[in-house]
C-alpha cells in the first residue's frame, strides 16, 4: 500500500464490481421486470458519484433519491437516458426546477399532484410523475379515495403522463408477515386504477419473497450495498465493504488496571490493549464499548471500555505478543465481520452501519479488474 492511506486512521474499501454483481443477482430474480437503484443517502452512504456511475455502465437506467438536492447532485454523472425519481416527492418552490431538469417527482398527496398539475398547464407540456399509494405502511402515498380521484380526473391524466405507480412494503423482511399479503393486495387493486402504468412495489427484501407479483420496477438499496435482504441464514449477496483501522498504539495493562472513559472495563488479568484510530466520529456506533470487536489475522480483538471520538481500545490479547505493533491494520468489516454482524452488536440494522461511515476514512473504489476477495486473498 502507498503512503496516502498512513494519513487516515480508517480505509474504507468500496466495491463497485461487486455492487454491480448483485445488480446483475437482483436482475435475475425479478426479471423480466427490470432493476431501479435506490441511491439515496449517497448510495447508503458509499459514494452516489461513483455508485451511481458504475451501475449505470452495469445497464441500470433508473435511480432513485429521497431528496431533489441528491438527484441533482448525480445527474450529471449519468448518461442522459438515465432517469432519476425523488422518493421524498415535490416541495413546494420545487416545481420549475423539477420540471426544468426532468428529475421526476414521487407524488406522494393530492396536494403534490394538484401543483404538478399546475405546473404543467404553466409549462404548456406533460410532466411526467410517479404516483405513490399508500397499501398499508401509513408514511407517504395516497390513499384509495385520492388515487381514484385522479384515476377519474382528465386533466390530470392528460397533463402528467405517469412513469410508474409504487407503493412501499413494510414489512418485506420478514417474510411470513401476514401484511405482506395485504400489501400486495392492497397495492394491486390500486394499481389496477392506472392499467396501463407500470408498477413498482418490491425493495430488497421484497424480491426475496415468494408471493405476490413481481410487477415491472424493483427498487433495490441495501441487496445492491452487499447487506443481508432479509434474516435467512445465508446472505446470497457479495459483500462490498472493506474497514480496517490503523493501531495507534499497543501497550501492556497489569489485573486491575482500567481502560477508557468511565473506567468501564477492568482487565481481569495482565493484557495488552491496542488502541486503533477510529472512533465514533467516523461512525463507529459508541454502543458497541465493550461489546463489539475488531479482526486481524481471524482472532477476533474485543472492544475493551467505551469507544472514544477518535480512537477504540482492543483487548488483544489473544495475538501472540509482537503480533500487532504501530501502524499495523485491524479489521472492522471484511470477511470476519460483516456489516449484518455488526448492525446486530450495535443493536441495529446495516443500513444505519452503511450510512453512518465517516468522511475521514481514506476511501478507494475498485472496479472490474480488483475486488474485495482478490484482495483479501
Ligand atoms: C429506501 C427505499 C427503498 C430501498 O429499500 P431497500 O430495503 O434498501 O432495498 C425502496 N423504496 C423506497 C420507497 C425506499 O424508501
């Protein structure tokens, strides 16, 4: 490795390669309908600029955002046959600069519908949208009343030529949830208002299950970013994510002694603790003192006392002395630790483990020709 990665305390590997792997995995599943990427919150946090750009060469043509801002910030990245929906549906004061760049809004009210509709009558062309329902999950959508108002409304079906319905599973990830059924039912007789308009209800983890339809547009996120879709025992994704962090310091502690902040941990017996320079500021959850853990040579290193801003304590004690010095690399997430193992120490899911990574890692990407695996081998 070159200089550059002794500047950052943490690397941070993306594997573009990969991501574009379980596009392909994803494709395959729901094909003949096609595969949306959901790259909001900066593709989850992996970089939507290179992200984005990689599943576009991968044959992705639709991407999915929360917020305009995040739209705007890829579009020009993406070849111009590409198209970009924002989840989050239109603002208000949003709407010319919406139409302007052909970022295609969710409609997620009659509200939102109404000043789209208006805007398009201003603008003297069509506008297209996307028209969300709500089947069940009660966060954004209309309802049954107000999609059948504007399935009988000329003007607005005139004037705002719709790219897709879609609706939002709530509970995909767990499959044998009764309302998955009533979603799917729920959204089909929606659905069935605008029977010419595409459909598109699945996330990650509704591509798994086993019923229901498949309809026309997936929209993958965390499947695509290598996290587990759902809680089966094998996750069938590559694994896309590298964290190591670089140790600061070994040193040696007798029985008795204390480590960290609060003292919350007393070494047993004599130990030696290294201390390595990541911390919660770059987004390692501080839930994880003295629960989580680190790897190096498939020893795992458990946390030792709370994690710092800046820095985690190991108790490494486990390594022959002199196995691990200043300098050396220990990993966070990698083959030993997946994003799933530490969401589920951290007490939560890998979405907010992905989200949370740090601007201060050194970040590199690897595409076709290198990969995490080759890597690691
Ligand atoms: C975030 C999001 C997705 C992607 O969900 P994953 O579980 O990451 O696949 C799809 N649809 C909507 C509406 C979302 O908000």
């Amino acid at each position: 490795m070159g200089g550059a990665d002794t500047a950052a305390g943490g690397r941070l590997v993306v594997d573009l390669a990969a991501i574009c792997e379980n596009y392909g995995l994803i494709a395959k599943r729901v094909s003949p309908a096609r595969v949306a990427a959901v790259v909001k919150a900066n593709a989850y946090g992996l970089g939507a600029d290179r992200v984005a750009p990689a599943l576009a060469r991968a044959g992705c043509r639709d991407f999915f955002v929360a917020h305009l801002a995040e739209a705007l910030a890829i579009q020009p990245l993406l070849p111009e046959d590409c198209t970009l929906y924002v989840l989050n549906g239109l603002m208000p004061g949003a709407e010319w600069l919406c139409a302007r760049t052909g970022i295609i809004p969710v409609l997620n009210s009659i509200e939102q519908a109404t000043r789209w509709l208006e805007t398009a009558r201003s603008a003297g062309h069509a506008l297209p949208a996307v028209l969300q329902f709500d089947s069940g999950m009660s966060r954004l959508g209309v309802c049954q009343e107000e999609a059948r108002q504007l399935a009988s409304d000329p003007l607005f079906l005139a004037h705002v030529p719709l790219a897709l319905v879609m609706s939002h599973l709530a509970c995909a990830d767990t499959p044998g949830h009764s309302a998955n059924a009533a979603q799917f039912e729920a959204f089909d007789a929606l659905a069935a208002l605008f029977p010419s308009v595409p459909r598109s209800l699945l996330n990650s983890a509704g591509t798994f299950l086993s019923s229901g339809s498949r309809g026309d547009v997936a929209r993958a996120g965390i499947a695509l970013y290598g996290g587990a879709p759902n809680d089966a025992p094998v996750n069938p994704m590559q694994p896309v994510v590298r964290l190591d962090a670089q140790v600061i310091q070994v040193r040696t502690v007798a029985a008795g002694d204390h480590v960290g902040y609060g003292h919350s941990f007393k070494a047993e017996r004599d130990s030696r603790i290294a201390t390595i320079a990541v911390g919660y500021a770059d987004g390692w959850p501080r839930v994880l003192g003295n629960r989580g853990a680190a790897w190096f040579n498939g020893v795992r290193l458990p946390i030792a006392g709370r994690v710092s801003m800046d820095s985690i304590t190991l108790d490494v004690s486990a390594l022959p002395e002199g196995t691990l010095g200043l300098g050396d690399w220990v990993e966070l997430i990698g083959p030993n630790q997946t994003i799933d193992q530490v969401a589920a120490d951290a007490g939560t899911i890998s979405y907010e483990i992905l989200t949370n990574l740090g601007a201060r890692y050194e970040r590199s990407y690897l595409d076709a020709r290198r990969s995490i695996r080759s890597e690691a081998a």
